[in-house]
C-alpha cells in the first residue's frame, strides 16, 4: 500500500470512478461522486458500477470485480480510484494489491475538499481534527504494515504532519509515534473549544435579533443570496464547499428592521461523521436560528435527493423542521419543468427565487417579515416627549410612519409584529390605540 497512498489528493489525477450498489437498492448515478472529485481537481476518465449482493469483508467488492476495475483502470491509464462506498483500511490495501492503483474512498476526498478550501484558523482547525480523527485509525493500522516490511517509504501520516496529500520521507514517518497524533488531536480540541466560547459570548451579544440561517446542500446558492440581500462578499463560486465558515450579516428587511442573515457550510450526502463533529460549531449558527432559509437548487436532476439530504443533515444536528422555510432556488434556469411542479407540491410552501437574477426576492421578504412579526398591527403611541427611551425603541425596532408632537407629548404611528407587541409593556406609554 505504501506504493500508492503516499499522496492522497487527486489534483489533476486521472480518476475511475467507482460505485457499488446493492441489488434491489436503486440506481444511483454517481453523479454527485463526480462533482465532488472535479471539485477537488480530478479528470474523471472511467466510471463504473458494481452490482453486489452483499459486501466482501476483504475488499468490498468482490476479488472478480476488482479485477475488472484494475484492467478498466489499466485502460484508461487512472493515477487514482475512487469509491462512493467508505472502505476500511485493510479493504482499501487488498484493493491496491489487485489494482495497483491508488485507491481512495468518498470520506477521504470530502475530507480532502475542505482541507484545500479552509480559510480561517477555525475551519483550519476543525478540518485537520476531522482529518487525524478519520486518517489516524487509517495510518495506526498502515503503520504495523509498515513495521513489517523494513525500510519501506512514502507512506502517508497524513494529517500528523501537514494534512492529507502531504508527501513525507518514510524515515521521518516511521518516527512518528501515536502519541505524537494523541497530542496534537487533544491540543486541537483545546484550541476549538477557545474559538468555540468567543463565538458563543459572539452570539449572546446579539440579543434579542432575530436570527435567521442559510442552510442547504452545497452549490444550491446560499452565498449568491446572502451577497443579493447584504453587503456580505461572500466568495460564490460554481464548485463544491465554496464556503465553510459561517459569515453573519445584517439584513434590513424593511426600512429600520433589521434582522442578523448567517451564511455557513453547505451540506452533502452522508458527510463523514468526524466532519460533522468537528463542524459542530460552525453548524451550531443553524441550531441557534430562529428560522431556517433552506435553499434548493431546483436546476439540479438530483433535486430531490439534495433537498432530503439537507434535511436529514438538519435532523442530525438538532435543527426543527418547524422552523424551515424552503426557498427553491435558481428558478431562472429550470430545465426539467414536471420536475420543478412536483417540488412544488411537495414543499407547497416554499418560495421559487432566483438569488442571480434577484427574482420574486421581495416575496422572500415578506415571508420572512410575517415570520419574523408573526402579522403586523398599525398603532398609535402617545408618550412624554421627554421619555427618550421609548422613542429610541420604536425607532430601531418598529416602522414609524409618522411622528408628531403635542403639549408636552409625542404621538407616533408604528407598524409593529405581532410577536414584538410583549416588548412594549416595559416602557409603559401614556396610551396605545389600534388604528387601521
Ligand atoms: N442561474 C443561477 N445560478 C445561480 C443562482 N444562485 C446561485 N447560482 C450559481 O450557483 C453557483 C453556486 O453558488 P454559491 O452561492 O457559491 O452556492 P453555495 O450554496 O454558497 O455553495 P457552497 O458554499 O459550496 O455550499 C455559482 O456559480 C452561482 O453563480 C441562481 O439563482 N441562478
Ligand atoms: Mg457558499
């Protein structure tokens, strides 16, 4: 194995695809596998599907298979190949045995994805723990096969020493003992949890904003959106985990209404549970909202699954399904059109958008007001001119439509939430009165 697995990124690599499938299950396409490895740089050359009846615990596919997969390879001259179906570290070195072929698995190149994306010392951080925490059974078990074959060379430690795809020489590597790898994962751990405690006090300090979060499957358009309704500059850009941090802006709705809009991580199917773990932070922006936008990208052929993917990642980290508004995204350029009526009976309330072209985005707005005001009353407050208190409230936190002054009083017009109605009674006005 450690002729092949001394660099585990696929940058420019030729790849065969390959994806075994249960018989009865249904067909999946190993679509998303090939945007995943085009994301991460790899020229896909082959794709191939096994049908099995059941997983062979030394290489997963069955020996007569994987022999076919090593001429097909051998065929289209692939540097690398990557399955959809996680693997163990013994079936991916009995696969590299038949093949003679680098061989790696979905987890590993999701993991390897982020670890080029990372921009800031949190993501940085998080990526590398998901990485020691996934690679590091991987290497212990490489490591006692390397024991025994003296003075072999190239193989990875990954993530120990600088991330996966780090070529080391294979004498610095056999120095580096578990412990080395326990300490880091610790220090990791230690160094989040610092990062952790200033976003959550980060949080606290909003208050009482109304927080609402873009969730959805990668690539569905949250950053376009949040670029279109803020002056956020997120970085948008066609491939997968174009964003992995969660960036926070505020969104006036309606002229002095202003809520907090959050852009984070997209999502995709079975994200490998370590990278969940450790995203857990950055996901909690998600947990915390008071309301979801999940974005769908309605252009996809694969919609349907990517919008119960999303909502299955949801579930995972504890969001409720209450609190979700569906926004159908990229309506601009539908392709399948009984495709996008059926989305539409099947989330009956979501909104179509096009983020791009900013289509029916004041719709968004007033969903998203009528949810944030839960309705909205028109009232008329009379206060002391002198009561500076309520004036600064009603001005930050509700429309004034008019504001006028009599004796020593002030008389303003508000439109207020339903749901902000409770805040008034602290600052106790002289009267309040509905008017239409
Ligand atoms: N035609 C069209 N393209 C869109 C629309 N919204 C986004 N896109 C494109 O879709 C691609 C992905 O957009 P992003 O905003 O980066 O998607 P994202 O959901 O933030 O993706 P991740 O950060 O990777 O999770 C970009 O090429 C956008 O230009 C839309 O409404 N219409
Ligand atoms: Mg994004």
């Amino acid at each position: 194995m450690e002729k092949f697995r001394d660099n585990i990124a696929v940058t420019r690599e030729r790849a065969v695809l390959v994806g075994a499938i249960f018989k009865n299950t249904y067909s999946d396409n190993l679509a998303e596998l090939a945007a995943l490895a085009e994301s991460a740089g790899a020229v896909i050359v082959d794709r191939l599907q096994q049908k099995i009846n059941r997983v062979h615990p030394a290489t997963y596919i069955g020996k007569g298979k994987a022999d076919m997969v090593r001429q097909r390879a051998k065929a289209s001259k692939a540097d690398v190949i990557i399955f959809d179906n996680d693997l163990t570290p013994g079936q991916i070195r009995e696969l590299e045995d038949i093949i003679e072929v680098k061989v790696i698995d979905r987890s590993e190149l999701i993991l390897d994805i982020f670890a080029s994306r990372a921009q800031t010392k949190q993501s940085q951080l998080q990526v590398e723990l998901a990485q020691l925490e996934y690679t590091y059974p991987r290497l212990t078990r490489m490591w006692s096969h390397l024991d025994s074959v003296a003075g072999a060379g190239g193989a990875t430690a990954a993530g120990a020493v600088g991330g996966i795809g780090t070529r080391g020489t294979g004498e610095k590597q056999l120095e580096i003992d578990r412990r080395i790898v326990n300490k880091r994962i610790t220090e990791l751990k230690r160094e989040l949890a610092g990062i952790d405690k200033r976003k959550k006090r980060e949080i606290e300090a909003r208050g009482e904003m109304f927080k609402i979060c873009l969730v959805g499957y990668t690539n569905a358009g949250k950053s376009t959106l949040i670029n279109k309704l803020t002056d956020a500059d997120v970085y948008v850009a066609d491939r997968l985990f174009a964003t992995l941090d969660t960036r926070t802006r505020k969104w006036a709705i309606e002229k002095g209404r202003n809520v907090l809009l959050s852009d984070t991580v997209g999502f995709v199917r079975d994200l490998p549970h370590q990278l969940v773990a450790s995203f857990k932070a950055t996901l909690e922006e998600a947990v915390n909202a008071d309301l979801l936008l999940h974005v769908v990208d309605v252009s996809s052929s694969d919609v349907q699954d990517q919008a119960e993917n999303a909502k299955a990642v949801l579930e995972e980290i504890g969001c409720k399904e209450s609190n979700v508004l569906v926004v159908l995204n990229k309506s601009d350029i539908v392709n399948n059109h009984s495709q996008f009526e059926l989305l539409q009976t099947i989330y009956p309330d979501a909104i179509c958008i096009s983020a791009k072209t900013g289509m029916n985005l004041d719709l968004l707005k007033d969903r998203v007001m009528e949810i944030y005001t839960g309705g909205q009353v028109t009232l008329r407050i009379t206060a002391s001119a002198a009561d500076g208190k309520i004036q600064g409230f009603l001005k930050s936190h509700t429309t004034v439509l008019e504001q006028n002054y009599s004796d020593s009083m002030v008389i303003m017009d508000i439109k207020v939430g339903k749901n902000q109605l409770h805040q008034l009674d602290r600052f106790k006005p002289v009267k309040i009165e509905e008017i239409k």
